[in-house]
C-alpha cells in the first residue's frame, strides 16, 4: 500500500525525513517555510511529519487543531531537543509517534520506517486488507528450496507457544515469516502486534511497552495499554531485539518469565497471555559473549531460532514477488502495468539485492511509474538493477547460468562493503562451477565431490543453498 505523506520543517529537517524514507512505500510532499500542514493534508494524507516548533507555543493544542481539520491525517512530531514532558503530553493528546531529531541518520530511518509500517497496517487493517487468522497469509509463497525448508521449520515451531527468535539481514523478510507463523498457529485469531525496539528512547521504554496509569508522569494525562497488553492472547514480535539497552532486558525478562506486567504508576500486576517473537540482524551470540546482551535473555527468547536467507540466496522467489508486487502496485497507482519483459525479468533476478525485498518492493513500484505501456521494460528499472540485465553474461552468471566468469556485480558494486561484494561474488562464482561440475558428472554427487575436493555433505549444503537438485542434472544427460 502506498502512503502519502507530507513533512513540515525546517530544510534539514525536511532532508533528513527525506532520505530516511527513501526505502519505503511512501509518496512524500515536502512543505517549504510559511505553508500551513492543515490545508495541504486534508483527507488526502496518510502521515504528517513536522517539527515540534511547526505546533506553535502550545504543541497540545496544535496537535488538536490539526487533527481536527485533517482528521485521516497521522501525526508524527520530530523534536529538535529530547524533552519527556512534552513527548508524554504529545502521545496523550493522540499524537502518533514522537521522534527526536538528535536520533543518528540510521536511528532516525528505523523510527520513521517503523511508523510507516504501524500507519500502513492500520490502513490495511480499517480496509479489511488484512484478516484475522490464516486468510493474513501473505498470497504468494516462496519456491525456493530454502524458503520452502524454513517455511516447513516455522510451520512445525507455529503450532507450539514457544519463544521464536528470527534471524537475518535487514529487508529479508523476518517480520514476514513471524505474520507467517502467527497466522499458523493457535492464536492466529488474537493480535499481531510488531515493535520496533530500536524506535523506543529509553525513558518510555516501560511505558511503551508495559503501559502507563494516568498521572504516572508529567503530561499522562489519560492511562495507556502497554504493548504486551494489547497483544494479549496474540503474538509480540520485538523486531530490533539487540538493540534494547542491558539496563532494560531484565525487565523485559521478568515480563516473559513471570507472564505479568505492571503498568508505571499502577498498584497491581496484569496478566498477559501472549506468545513473543523476536527479530534481529544482529549477532546475538557474539553479544552474549561481549557483555552487551544478557545470556539468560537470549536463552529464553531463542527457544526455536530460525534464519532467513537473503534475498541474493534464493533468487528462484524473485520471479513471483516482482509479479505479486506488480499486481499490488497497480491496485494502488492508476496504472495498467501486468507483466516484465523478458530483459527486465532476466535483470531483476541477476541483480544482487542488498536492500532484499525491501528494495525489490521499491525498484518494481518505481518501474511502474516510469513504465510507459503494460509492460515494465529494462529501462523501466533503476539503473543499479538494470546494469545486471544490460551487461554481457550478467542476467546469464546471476539467474544461475553456467558461464563461471561471467560475474557482473552492477554499476553499484563501489558503494557496497568489501564484505558484501566477496560475498556476491563467491555465491555466482559457486553456483556456476556447480552447474557445470553437476552437469558434466551428470548429477553423481560422489564423482562431483571427489572432483571438487569437497566431502559429499559440504556438495549437498551447498547444492540446497543454491536450489540445485542432483535430479535436474540427471534429466540432461
């Protein structure tokens, strides 16, 4: 679903909200000095970012009037300066979300994205886009081998009420196969409620997530259901989970362990019943190790850990995710955009995906926008996507063809890590000397490994990885 969005400030202000939400399904107008929010949002806007200083001397009241004239409209306020009082009285006049400006670039982008989700889902929610229980499914499952495998692990780990700790890179589609899961399981008919754990300033962790009485604090001038309240007899997904600060994880912990919650300001513990899941990109082991990440946490939350691959490792789903992103897109825009040419479908499974789905979601909507008749073409495309599909080999080496130094890496490979680049290129570099061992063994995996210098279970690992089937390569003998 696209969101439409306008962001109110001053011009670094303005930049910043710009580039932060560069990744995201959003069309963004930005306001120049002197133009009021109230009228340029109407009813026509999902999300409004502004400065605290754009709600005049009485933020509350601000809020209100804005809400007033352009009651469709969200509002998330960005402050120059973290003040607790005003973020609290902001949230209880029905602000949206309160961010503050001294966030970190990267801080800044997950707080914006995670607003963007939590506004996007309400819509699809009031739509009846998104229903209750199995029907939430996401339309168009994975076909390769390896999202095939976790599928068939999440959906053993969906029918238990044990802790589910997902891992991966970010835009891998972690959140994805926690919706997944929940939909599966027994309490697909209760709540799903994602967090964002980097989104939340320490000082309204507890109230965030545990809720909060009226008059708790300065400005709580209505009491709130915490989190794991209103995921009661759902599911909580703490995305971002290794970023919450050590000082707060016992309380998370006690939470978890003891299944009650007392809200700040509040005399009596609440019972929750919920099921949690976790996300991360992070090496919780590793922080385990350093200090940074209580051990007792990591064992309670990692009861079933499941990692999803990145996109770049299981091309074979790139096909009907464009396809799938393509209808939705059109519903969306007023565009009779329907299929790929084959140079672009050839492109779009060549290219590496840093960003993962997330940025194939971003690459095809802008397609669409660009695209001139019922057909995303090769053009279409941005240029970093479209650089695999033009240069020679490039589509060949990365769909899984059999050319092994045919390895193109796109226009952007300079901008990447040395990590992600040598990663790409042994992954292309692998898959094509497989394919051609295989074919020339005719898929005896004992005289492919024996060539290789590798133990028949290293060739098998790497065969599942990369969606090869000892099978296939009979068939072409």
């Amino acid at each position: 679903m696209l969101l439409r969005a306008v962001v109110a400030g001053h011009p670094s202000l303005r930049r910043r909200v710009r580039q932060a939400l560069t990744a995201t399904d959003v069309l963004l107008t930005e306001l120049a000095g002197g133009e009021r929010p109230a009228a340029a949002t109407n009813d026509v806007c999902d999300l409004l970012f502004l400065g605290s200083a754009e709600l005049a001397d009485d933020p509350r009241h601000g809020l209100r009037t804005l809400r007033e004239r352009s009651p469709r409209c969200e509002v998330v306020v960005l402050q120059a300066r973290e003040d607790v009082e005003e973020r609290a009285a902001l949230l209880g006049s029905g602000c949206f979300g309160v961010v503050s400006e001294e966030l970190s670039d990267a801080g800044l982008t997950r707080a914006l994205s995670a607003f963007v989700e939590r506004r996007r889902r309400n819509l699809e929610r009031d739509l009846g886009a998104v229903p209750a229980g199995p029907a939430a499914e996401a339309p168009e499952e994975p076909r390769s081998p390896a999202m095939l495998r976790l599928l068939a692990d999440a959906g053993r780990a969906a029918g238990a009420d044990a802790s589910l700790l997902l891992l991966g890179e970010t835009g891998a589609g972690k959140e994805w196969l926690a919706r997944w899961a929940h939909a599966q399981g027994p309490r697909a008919a209760g709540p799903f409620v994602p967090v964002n754990c980097a989104s939340i300033p320490e000082t309204l962790w507890e109230s965030e997530l545990f809720g909060h009485e009226r008059g708790a604090f300065t400005g709580a001038e209505r009491g709130r259901r915490g989190h794991f309240e209103v995921a009661h007899r759902g599911t909580l997904f703490l995305d971002e989970i290794g970023e919450v600060p050590l000082h707060l994880q016992a309380k998370l912990l006690r939470a978890l362990d003891e299944r009650v919650v007392q809200r700040l300001g509040g005399e009596s513990p609440v019972a929750i019943d919920v099921r949690v899941m976790a996300a991360t990109n992070r090496d919780l082991e590793a922080a385990v190790e350093d200090g940074s990440f209580r051990r007792d946490l990591y064992y309670r939350l990692a009861v079933v850990t499941l990692e999803v691959p990145p996109l770049r490792e299981r091309r074979e789903d790139v096909p009907q995710l464009a396809q799938a992103f393509l209808r939705r897109i059109g519903r969306e825009l007023p565009r009779r955009v329907e299929t790929f040419s084959a140079e672009a479908m050839a492109a779009l499974t060549a290219h590496g995906w840093p960003g993962n789905v997330r940025e194939l979601a971003n690459a095809i909507e802008r397609a669409v926008l660009f695209a001139e008749g019922g057909e995303v073409r090769l053009a279409d495309l941005p240029e970093r996507v479209a650089a695999a599909g033009r240069s020679p080999g490039g589509a060949a080496a990365g769909a899984g063809g059999d050319g092994p130094f045919a390895i193109q890496l796109g226009t952007d490979w300079i901008d990447r890590s040395l990590s992600e680049v040598r990663g790409q290129v042994v992954e292309r570099l692998e898959r094509a000397y497989l394919r051609r061992l295989l074919a020339r063994t005719a898929g005896r995996l004992g005289d492919a490994a024996q060539h290789a210098g590798i133990d028949e279970r290293s060739l098998y690992n790497k065969m599942r990885l990369y969606g090869l089937r000892k099978e296939d390569f009979r068939r072409e003998t």
